[in-house]
C-alpha cells in the first residue's frame, strides 16, 4: 500500500466482465451436464409442455433444449444473458421464497461466456421471434426470424475456448451418465411435461406427460411396474409423497435415489442415509434401492441458496423434516412386506420419536429443529467389508508370501510345491477347503492358503486379456438368447465398450430401445444369468472407471473376472481345488490379483514352530 501512495499508481483493478463470467463459469458450468440442467430448468420455469433435450459428444459439441413455452421479447432476448439479470428475483424477500428453477441471473452469462450460444425465441403475441448469437461473450448476429412459439437454445462447443477446463472433462459414457441423470431428475419432477433425449441422432427417451409411477416405469424398466410401492402423508408443515420400488430391485450402485423439495432436485446426505438404512432389512450390504420422494412446503422454510449449483437446501426445521420421511418410508415398506408394528419399536430404533400428527401440532417454535449452534451429524453407510492389505511390488510379495517376488528367479526349493512339481506321494487328500472360502495345502517347507475368489479373479483375467489380442476368440453359443433392457447410461456404455466385450467372447446384439441381445459367453465359463452378468460389469467398469487409471480393456477384463470368479462360501470338490491351483500358478501374476490384493499366503514350517513355543 505503501508503494502504490508513493508512485501513484494501483495494484488493485477491477477485472473486465468478460474475465469475470469465465471465472463465475467456472462455479455454475462445471460439465456439460450443468448447462443441461439450467436449460431444462429454464423451459420448465417457460411453462413448456414439451421440451426436447439434444446433445451430441455427450454435449461437448452440443447441447439445445427446444420448448414450446413463453418465448421472450428481443429486449428480453439480450437481457437473459446479462449478468445478473433475472425475472425470478425483485427483492432479498424473494430470495427466500424462491418457487422457480435455475440459477439467480448467473448461468446464461457464464454459458455463453465459454461457448458459442444461438437462441432463437419467439412469443406467442409477436408475429416474428429473434435469433440471437454469442460467441465467447461476443455478440454476433442480433436479428428477427421466422420461428415457432417458444425458445430453442443450442450451446455448441462448449470451454472452446478454456481448453484447461475442457481436458477436465471424462469420457463421453461418464458425461453423458451425469446429462441423463440431469434429465432423469427434470421429468420425475415435472410429469406434467413432454420430455424428449436425443444423443447423437439416436433417441433416449420419449415421454408423454403421465403419471409418476408410468414415468419411473418407461425411465428405468418394465420390471418396475409391478414393484413400485406408493406413500403418501400431510401435515401443517410439510407434505410428502413419493414411490419406492421393490428391494428385489436393488442396484449395486447409487444412481436412483431422488429427493425433491418444491419440485427441485436436492442431495441431503443425512436423509439419504437414513431412508437406506430402513431398507438394510430386506437389502444385501452396499446395495442401493430405487426411490423417489417428494416434499412440499413453504418456500419461505426452505433455503435453496447454499451451494453454487443449488443442489443442497437448508431446512428451517431439518429434524421434522426427516422424522417425517423416516416414518413415512418405514410405515410403506412394513405395509408393503406384511411386518406388524410392535408397540415401542420406534422409539428403541431411532431417537426421531414423532408421529405425524406431532409433527403438524407441534412445529411451532422449532420445538424438534436443533438448538443454537448444534450441528446434525451425517453417518454414511458403514462398510463391514475386510479391507486386505495392497501389494506394492516384488518385496512386498516376499514379505506376505514368504516366497520372493514374482519378477526375480526363485530355485526349484523356494517354490511353493503346487508351483514346482509336487512329490510323487501327492494326491487329491493334499487339499483342504477351509469355510468353503480358502484352500489349503502342505508345501515341502510351510503350509499355503489360497483364497479362491481372488486366485479365479487372477485366472479369468489373465484369460480375457489374453483373449483380446487373439483373432478367434472362443464363444460358447447360448441354447436361448437372452434380452436385457438397460438403463440409457448402461446403453450408452455398453455400445463405447462393446468392440472389447465382443474380443472377450462375448456375441452381444444392440438393439433400439436400450436392448440388448446376448448370443454367446466366452468359452469354459459357467455363468448362468448372462444378463445380471453383463449388467454387474458395467457397473464394476463404472466404479474401476473412477479409480483406476489402466486401459479399457484392462477394467473390462477386471469387472468380467469380479463378476465370474468362483465366489467365497462356494463349496469345491478336491479335483476343483487341484485344478484352480494348478491354473493358479500357470498365471504369469499369480501372487495377485487384478487389483493386486493377494491371492495366497504362506507360512513356513519355522513359524509355525515357534507358535507353538
């Protein structure tokens, strides 16, 4: 400061409005999802009847949202992508009372700051619409056009020109993943509504305006349709109403849980755990079930403004609110499942002891919400699953196995002898299966415990990878074809990863519709449902996806092996165990398994000695 008094001059400046959206943009437009959703959200606020959503490269070339709503005047036209310009907000008093969707005058500006923008918009009083182009902030073409009523929006090449932001972006299958599930999220909030999705000149989904449980039923599938369970309740302070699907139907991943406040798309980390948790009864561990569930209330309870994308809100009175949920979802599931309530029951279970009568009498005063300066704690779902130690290299390996590494050369005697030639007194009765989970067998110098779901993980990754650098790879036709209807993300994967599917064995046949036909499985596995088969693979790719940096066929070939390998609690003949150990160590990895957990252990005579001491 002492500088800039002496000089004259200032260090501080105020940043050119160009500079300043690319920078807002950088909050609101975080993938093309998110210019998506403010699309959506700004037909839906239009009053539309149909809306029509286009992308193509999972939006990164373009994204246009086509309705038949309210259109805007050529003022209007300009004004909506000024910087803080919005018809939604007139007064801080209509910041806390906010019914509309999208953002408060901040994403149009930003959007067209990163991208080429045409808007084409016409009224249905005005004799010709306006069409409007912006490049980079820039305008470019300001003129009248001949246009249907309504307002089509088409954003193309989307961080053209912040190329550091567009090398940020995932593979086309993951963002488009993130743009269905915006779309997903618009039509079961707006049943009223027509709703198209075309990607990439193929059609999605066509959705006339119906009833919820149709909608759920043509989003995710026909074997929802007789498996969906309605609840509804109503007090002075909220309403609630929603539907929940069979835990038969159950998904190894999230993806179809929703929460709507107002008819807006919100995350709430502690009401999600606890309407999982009152599925656990009736779900496996990490499973994850449909449902969709819907509050109404006063506006004027509700913050909607405590996250840059709105996807998080603030209750005035968080508790009631999910006691609320909590024993509306509980009683549907007891309903649904014939369970009695017995008396006390809710009050040993959880600490939200209200009735939905109370929670209307009593509201007043915040006489449940939480005192000054307490802060609701937020479990997630605790994962009992054995964490196993990794394995980082060849003396790691030596240290778990008590044998060296798999890259050094080993003598004949260090070998375990299921490796090296086992004695000529060798037989079946060498083997022992411990818990139908782990075999073990005698070696010259120790004894070896093999896990048998992570030693076939090992075998059958080995196989398909092998499997894709041959020019016939072997497939064992089905006696009957199997069809399997996909969700449009589990579609759209599929197809960017069916070249590799196909060079693993698998005959798969895509079809319109998100369907499609298996033929054939590689040859020498026992599988049985193909389709939960191919189904879990897509997933586990999803999540390998996530975490792992390798090649795709690398993942492929891992969920494959994850999916197919013998499971834990499986019982095996003595001729089985002999065979999987034998297969075992032919691996050119055998030590571990794709994910380089360990496949076995050993322990030398030496130690088990000295336990004994």
């Amino acid at each position: 400061m002492k500088h800039s008094a002496e000089t004259g001059t200032t260090i501080i400046r105020t940043m050119p409005p160009e500079l300043t959206n690319k920078i807002a943009a950088g909050e609101v437009i975080q993938r093309p999802a998110s210019v998506a959703k403010e699309l959506l959200d700004n037909a839906v606020d239009a009053a539309a009847d149909r809306i029509k959503l286009i992308v193509q490269q999972a939006g990164r070339t373009l994204v246009q949202v086509i309705d038949n709503g309210s259109g805007m005047s050529e003022e209007d036209a300009r004004l909506c992508f000024e910087r803080h310009a919005t018809s939604k907000i007139q007064s801080i008093e209509d910041l806390f009372k906010i019914r509309t969707m999208g953002f408060r005058g901040e994403a149009m500006a930003s959007i067209a700051s990163i991208s080429q923008v045409e808007m084409k918009t016409k009224r249905v009083e005005d004799e010709a619409g306006t069409l409007l182009e912006i490049w980079g902030g820039e305008e470019k073409r300001f003129e009248p056009a001949a246009i249907d009523d309504g307002t089509s929006i088409a954003v193309r090449n989307l961080f053209y020109n912040v190329p550091a932001r567009r090398q940020f972006l995932k593979t086309d299958a993951t963002e488009l993943k993130h743009i269905i599930r915006v779309f997903q999220n618009a039509v079961l909030a707006n049943t009223d509504i027509e709703f198209e999705l075309h990607a990439d000149g193929d059609k999605i989904y066509h959705l006339p305006a119906q009833p919820l449980k149709q909608r759920v039923t043509d989003l995710f599938g026909k074997q929802y349709r007789a498996s969906l369970i309605p609840f509804k309740e109503e007090t002075s302070y909220v309403k609630i109403h929603g539907l929940l699907a069979d835990p038969k139907l159950a998904k190894k991943s999230r993806g179809e849980q929703f929460l709507f406040v107002n008819g807006r798309p919100f995350q709430h980390r502690y009401l999600t755990y606890v309407i999982l948790s009152l599925f656990d009864a009736w779900t496996k561990q990490n499973e994850y079930p449909f449902y969709a569930i819907f509050l109404e209330m006063d506006p004027s309870q509700v913050d909607v403004n405590v996250h840059p994308a709105k996807m998080e809100v603030k209750f005035d009175d968080e508790r009631s609110v999910i006691q609320l949920a909590r024993s509306v979802v509980k009683k549907a599931l007891n309903q649904y499942f014939v369970v009695p309530e017995v008396e006390g029951s809710e009050r040993m279970t959880s600490d939200f002891d209200l009735s939905f009568d109370q929670i209307g009498s009593q509201h007043t005063g915040h006489s449940f919400g939480r005192s000054e300066g307490e802060q609701m704690q937020y479990p997630s779902r605790i994962n009992f699953r054995e964490q196993r130690p990794r394995i980082d290299g060849d003396e790691s390996a030596e240290r778990l196995y008590g044998v060296p590494g798999t890259s050094g050369q080993r003598s004949e005697a260090d070998r375990p002898e299921s490796e090296s030639g086992r004695t000529t007194e060798a037989s079946a009765k060498d083997f022992w299966q411990l818990h139908n989970s782990y075999i073990l067998t005698q070696t010259r110098t120790g004894l070896c415990v093999i896990d048998q779901h992570a030693a076939h993980k090992r075998i059958i990754y080995e196989k398909a990878i092998s499997a894709t650098e041959e020019s016939l790879p072997g497939t064992q036709q089905l006696l009957f074809a199997q069809t399997v209807e996909l969700g449009a993300s589990e579609f759209s994967l599929l197809k960017e990863l069916l070249p590799i599917i196909q060079r693993m064995g698998f005959s798969i046949q895509l079809l319109s519709g998100n369907t499609a036909i298996i033929n054939g499985v590689p040859a020498d596995i026992d599988i049985g449902d193909e389709r939960a088969v191919l189904r879990d693979m897509l997933q586990q790719y999803r999540d390998l996806n996530q975490k792992l940096k390798l090649e795709a066929r690398e993942k492929v070939a891992i969920a494959f092996a994850s999916r197919t390998a013998i499971p834990r609690g499986k019982r095996l003949l003595e001729p089985e165990m002999e065979m999987l150990i034998d297969q075992l160590f032919a691996c050119d990895e055998p030590y571990v398994d794709p994910l380089q957990k360990p496949t076995l252990i050993y322990m030398p005579m030496d130690e088990l000695k000295n336990r004994f001491r």
